[in-house]
C-alpha cells in the first residue's frame, strides 16, 4: 500500500484516531485525579518533556521510514552535553552548538559503521551505546557535569505566554525541517523508497550510504540538541541522563503510525506521540505513582494506541468497500 500524499502532514486520519482518543481520555481523567496538572508551570513542564522526546522522535522517524534505527541516542543524550560543557565553558551559545557538532559527530560514527563496515543498524548502534557510554563515564569520572549558563538554562525554563517553553517552538523547527526535508529535497524520496524496496533502490541508482550517512548523523546532531536542552533544564550533564531515550523515542514513532517495516510515516504523529507521553509521565508523577507503575503505563499506553489505530484503520477500510456502489451484473447477450 502506498502512503497517502500529504501523509506526514495530516493529523486526523485513522492512524492518528487512536492517539487523539488517548490524549482526550488522559485529560478528562487528569481533571479529575490531578486538577494540579493544568496549572502553568505544570503545562510548560509538560511541554518542555515533549519537545525533548519529539525532537528525537522526529530523527528516528526519518531513519525508520529508511528502513533502520538507531539505539545509541540513549548515551547520545548524555555524551553531547557533556562535550559540549568541557569544551565550549560558560558561553550558551557556544555549548548548544558543540553539543550539536558532537552529536552529529557521534551519528556520522554510526553511519560509517553500518555504511562501510556493512553492519547491521540494530548491532552497530548497539554496540556504539555501550561504547559512548564508556567514554562518557570516563571522562567524567561517572560524575555530573554542572552548567553555570543563564542562556541554557533559559532555553529549557524560558517560555512564551507564560506556558509554551522555548523548546517546544526549537521542537516545530526541527519539524519543519525533517517534513521540508521529506516533501522538498530528493532526499525524501530515497527515504521512503529505501524503506519500501532496498533492492528497486539499488537498481534505480540510488545511493543508499549517502541515505544513512545523512540520516545518522542527522539524528546525532538533533540527539546533541535534545541533550542541551535536557542538560539546560537539569542544570547539568550527566552519561546517564536519559537511560530509557531510544525505546521511548522509537515507541513515540510507532505510536505516531510509522511504520517499523519503513517506507511509511508520519512526523506530526510522532509529535503528537511525544507529547502523549509527557502527559501520562507527568500525571502518574502527580497523582504519586511508583515508578514501577509508570512503566507499566507507559506500556499499557503503547499497546492501546497501536490497537486503536489498528482497529480504526480496518473500519474505515471496510465503510470505503461497503460504500462503494455494486455493478449491476452484465447481461449475456442473445442470440
């Protein structure tokens, strides 16, 4: 099946059904069980949590649609900030863009690996989360990496009519350019056609490394963003501050109706994945939930929106066959 035009874009089809019931329900229940959870500062909060998952999510959308994944963001996450605190000092502005660089550093790694080294996606990024991991342990001794910037720690508090963080307005610039990315460069096109037929890719005379590279290393440098904002709201970096960051990231995809077999995705799914997330995080944490339980949710969450959106999709496909009118029968002729 073909993706529909506009695909990425468009927020209410049946795909997305499933999360727009889930996100109502949580609301009505949050109102009830955490009237808390509509206060300002807990909704900038909540913003703020689901512009750091998305802004991953939106990269790893990109790489499943081509067909791979990367699970190495987790020490990503940890390792980018603390590069960018060791060598860009106290100057904001100079950490966030070595934080880039080196997140961006870090996805081009990847990308050779699996491009020139012809390793699987799954075991090369695998392999590289315990190896950024390390390194960034040992070059902070296991300890935290404290920042001493008022500009990071605006780019994580600031906001905007006393709600919307800065961060979520960085999270609707990364989408803007992954969806200009898909529905304007080449690029977008060898996405989705490595995704569908690696082979047909081949035969077409698509360049299937210069694909990975581009994507890896896209997905690093936007992992290094996530992380300085991440490092900005907790006023330090730490190796192992976003331990859980690839599964929640590629569940954020899932559920925003990607699919794993690639080829097919939505970017304003997973955005609207991530800030479902947020949600269920934070009203588990405001009606003093274990955080045993919260995974459990968050599980639970995963499965219900993945089976609305399924079942949704197969009724909708049977009112299009029903609705279609039935040809009358074609008279045999008479001799």
């Amino acid at each position: 099946m073909h993706p529909r035009p506009g695909r990425q874009l468009f927020i209410f089809d049946s795909h997305h059904v499933g999360v727009w019931i889930l996100t109502g329900a949580i609301l009505l229940f949050l109102a009830f069980a955490a009237p808390n959870f509509f206060n300002a500062g807990n909704l900038q909060s909540v913003l703020n949590d689901a512009a750091i998952l998305g802004i991953g999510a939106l990269a790893m959308t990109l790489l499943i649609m081509a067909g791979a994944f990367d699970l190495s963001v987790s020490s990503i996450m940890g390792l980018a900030p603390i590069a960018g605190l060791l060598l860009g000092g106290s100057y904001g502005p100079v950490v966030m863009l070595v934080s880039i660089f080196a997140g961006a550093l870090l996805g081009l790694v990847n990308g050779l690996i699996v491009t020139r080294g012809n390793v699987a996606p799954f075991v090369a990024t695998l392999g590289t989360l315990f190896v950024y991991g390390s390194i960034g342990a040992i070059a902070t001794n296991g300890n935290a990496i404290f920042a001493s910037s008022p500009f990071l720690f605006n780019l994580s508090s600031g906001v905007v009519l006393g709600i919307i963080p800065y961060s979520f307005f960085i999270l609707i610039a990364v989408f803007l350019l992954c969806a200009g990315l898909l529905a304007r460069l080449h690029i977008g096109r060898w996405i989705r056609a490595a995704g569908s037929n690696l082979r047909a890719s081949h035969v077409n005379g698509i360049d299937l490394r210069y694909v990975y590279l581009a994507l890896f290393t896209l997905t690093g440098a936007l992992t290094g963003l996530a992380g300085i904002i991440l490092s900005g709201y907790l006023a330090s970096a730490i190796v192992t501050q976003a331990p859980n960051y690839n599964l929640s990231a590629i569940s954020a995809v899932v559920v925003g109706g990607t699919s794993l077999r690639g080829g097919e995705g939505s970017l304003i799914g997973s955005v609207l994945a991530s800030i479902l997330f947020s949600m269920v995080n934070n009203g588990l944490i405001l009606c003093g939930v274990d955080s045993y339980w919260q995974y459990l949710a968050i599980g639970v969450v995963l499965v219900i929106a993945l089976t609305l959106g399924v079942a949704i999709e197969w009724i909708r496909q049977w009112v299009e066959v029903l609705g279609r009118p039935v040809k009358p029968p074609i008279a045999s002729e008479t001799g």
